[in-house]
C-alpha cells in the first residue's frame, strides 16, 4: 500500500525485474553525432577522389550500416 517501505533484497529484486522500454518501431533513437560522423567520413572519402556510390559503400562498411543511412546522413545537410 501507499507508504510501504522495501527490504534492500526487496528493491534489489524489483530492479533486477524492470527492462529498457522497447524503442518506437524496434528502431534506436536517432544520434545526430554518429550520423554527422558518417556524413564526414563520406565527403572526405569523395575529396580524397573516390566515386560517390563507392564512398557510400565504405562508409555503410566502416560504419557497420546500411547504404540507405549513408545516403540519409548526406541528405540531412542537403547534399545527398
């Protein structure tokens, strides 16, 4: 009831049962940091004289994701 007061096992066993809320449509928030690193890392493969679409493909590799959020990143600033 209202007042109750918990043993140190007790709170440790109700911590232990709470979980992360599962993330919106099983997708982790976005980080605007890990996506302006991604941006980066692409133009100064491109100013280095590689293709678009082959610095995307190493981006997408280096960074451990998809080509589509290579290309997302690059859009972000208006220059996908």
């Amino acid at each position: 009831g209202p007042g109750a007061t918990l043993t140190s096992d007790e709170c440790a066993k109700v911590l232990g049962c709470l979980k992360d809320p599962p993330w919106p449509n099983s997708r982790p928030p976005e980080n605007g940091i890990e996506r302006e690193f991604i941006r980066i890392h692409c133009f100064k493969l491109e100013n280095g004289g590689m293709p678009r679409t082959r610095a995307i493909a190493e981006t997408a590799k280096f960074f451990g994701c998809s080509k589509w959020t290579v290309n997302e990143a690059r859009r972000a600033q208006g220059t996908g």
